[in-house]
C-alpha cells in the first residue's frame, strides 16, 4: 500500500498491512522520507475489532522501513465507537507504544451503564481490546 513515493489526492481507500483495517477519505498523502501521511475529509476508519473512528483529518507517523505505525492524530469532530462504548471529542491521539487513545476538546463518552463529560482533562480509553 505505502511506498516511499506514494502521494494521492482525491478519494481514497486504503487497506494496511494489518488484515480487518480500512480507512476511507477524500484525500491522501503519504511521504516515505519522513514517514508521515494524512487523510483529509470524511475520514473513515473501521477495523474488526468491533472499532470504528471518523474526523476530518487523520495524521499518522508510519515509518517506511519500520512498518509499524508509532502515532495517530484524529482531528475534527471525532466520533470513536469500540463495542458498547461511544465516545466522542475535537481531538484523539494514539500511540502504539501504550495503545491508548487520548481525547481532547469536549470529550464525553458512554457506554450501557455510565456517560461522562469534561472540558478540563483529557480522558484516556483502551481501545485494542
């Protein structure tokens, strides 16, 4: 899917290496020197653990040679569904190295038995199980 020289704007479906992800957008970019790339417009991201993510904008470190993803960045109406969890904010970050998803701007969140709301911490949620 990634090579270095990979760079593509208009619609956009990508499949990684990894089996049970797919990620749709308007736009795609990709640079293999620095391994950065960004999806822009009706990001769509669903994987078969049971997890599905949408912004505006998703930016993602993916070094070429390494081809193990280091950090995502969902920015823009970010909308997180896993199993029975919804969870909702302006911004997610993930990091592979604690396989934490962290929300910013407004995160609020619920499942069948509790919903929480805040606008002065972030709010941290496993999402590999």
């Amino acid at each position: 899917l990634l090579n270095p020289e990979t760079a593509k704007s208009g619609p956009v479906t990508a499949r990684p290496a990894r089996p049970g992800i797919e990620i749709r957008a308007d736009y795609f970019v990709y640079s293999g020197e620095n391994g950065l790339g960004q999806y822009e417009r009706n990001v769509r991201v669903t994987g078969s653990n049971d997890l599905s993510l949408t912004s505006e904008r998703l930016e993602f470190q993916l070094p070429f040679k390494e081809r193990q993803l280091k950090t995502l960045k969902a920015e823009g109406s970010v909308v997180v569904d896993h199993g029975r969890i919804h969870a909702t904010s302006q911004t997610a970050l993930y990091s592979s190295a604690t396989g934490l998803i962290r929300l910013l701007g407004d995160p609020a969140w619920r499942n069948e038995l509790r919903r929480g709301r805040t606008d002065s911490r972030p709010h941290q949620r496993d999402f590999s199980r």
